[in-house]
C-alpha cells in the first residue's frame, strides 16, 4: 500500500503503518512526511494525503465530516453549494449532536454547531463532488438550521420573512417553490423555533399561490 491509496479521505496515523509496516515510530514518521508535504494534519491524530500524493483534489465537505462527527456540511455552506445565496463562504459550517467546537488547519476553518439528536437527522443527504462522498443538509434543512441557531433570529411576521430572506441572505425565491415542506415540517415539531418555521411554512405557500 502506497500514501497514495488513502486518495483524498482522512486516515489516522495509526492507518499509516499499513504503508509502512516497519516503522518504529510512527508519530516522528508522521512529522516528517507532514514536513515533506506529502500528507497535511487535520487535528491531532488526523491526516489526509496532499493533493501532490494523491493526485486528487481535496474535498472540504469529507473533511468537515471526518474532522469532527457526527455532523453534516449545512447552513450557509450548504446552501452556497446548492447555488441558493450568492455570497461566498469562507468556513465549512456543520451540525453535530456534539459539544460545539471549531477546527483550523491549513485546509481551513470548519465549525460545528451543536444540534438536539432528535433534529439531528431530518433532511440529511449524501451527495458525491470531487471524486468524495459527504453528508450534507438538503437545502430546506439548510435554511432551517440557518434560521433556528442564528443567535437572536425571531421572525415572526410575513414581511420580516421577505426581508430577511430577500435582503439579508439574498436567498434564490425561485428556489422554494420547488421546497419539500414536509422537511420544515419535520424541523418545527422538534424545533425551539418552532413559531419561526411554521413562519417559513406560510410564506412558501403564499409564494406558490400568487
């Protein structure tokens, strides 16, 4: 087995000694081919192979979920990567059923909101990019988790709805006319916001009737 196999997915330093199965030490073996750039340190422990080693390009989203787990890619990472807001993202933002925590490497900065376990699971989906398969937020729990864990959100009105969507997160309205309801029905019943996404609930469904 060559470094080149791990391809682009995270490999714990003990997995190294399949490469190389008469190293004595493989912390310092680490360092050195951390040194070398052959393989980039994630977090303590946690390495994944150079684009140079393996020839591949690095995936933030399988990074973000092996880095710290259980936890998906969402909020506005997700929905950037479903092409719904403009603006860039310069983190990988997740939720996990873990304590909160915050990761930088030289890949990036990747957060993780905590989020109840019951919650956890709705509207979660495994989608493939750059030759890696993630977990990731559909876009309705996307928009969700936005909405429920932006600290001091209450949009309890039908125009503030709009505004916030329209002008603050400049959100594609096209894009929830073709939202699956049931998805933000599913979050709102188990949701300490729950007010605010029977909110959004109402406002798709006035857009679909004009």
């Amino acid at each position: 087995m060559n470094l080149e196999d791990f391809r682009n997915t995270p490999f714990r330093m003990q997995d190294l000694s399949s490469v190389f199965p008469n190293c004595a030490n493989l912390k310092m073996k680490a360092k050195r081919l951390e040194y070398d750039g052959d393989i980039i340190r994630l977090k303590k422990g946690l390495y994944v192979a150079s684009p140079l080693t393996s020839r591949m390009e690095l995936s933030p989203f399988l990074l973000a979920n092996h880095i710290y787990g259980p936890s998906y890619v969402s909020m506005q990472t997700a929905l950037r990567y479903y092409g719904f807001i403009p603006e860039a993202v310069y983190s990988v933002q997740s939720m996990t059923t873990g304590v909160a925590r915050d990761y930088e490497n030289t890949v990036g900065t990747f957060n993780y909101i905590h989020v109840p376990a019951r919650y956890y699971n709705i509207g979660v989906t495994m989608k493939e990019s750059t030759g890696a398969t993630f977990m990731i937020a559909t876009p309705e729990k996307a928009l969700c988790d936005l909405m429920v864990f932006t600290p001091n959100l209450n949009l309890r009105f039908q125009t503030s709805m709009r505004d916030y969507l329209e002008d603050d997160i400049r959100f594609d309205m096209d894009a929830l006319l073709n939202f699956d309801l049931d998805i933000i029905k599913d979050c709102a019943e188990v949701s300490r916001k729950k007010t605010m996404l029977n909110q959004l609930i109402k406002f798709i469904e006035n857009e679909r009737n004009i």
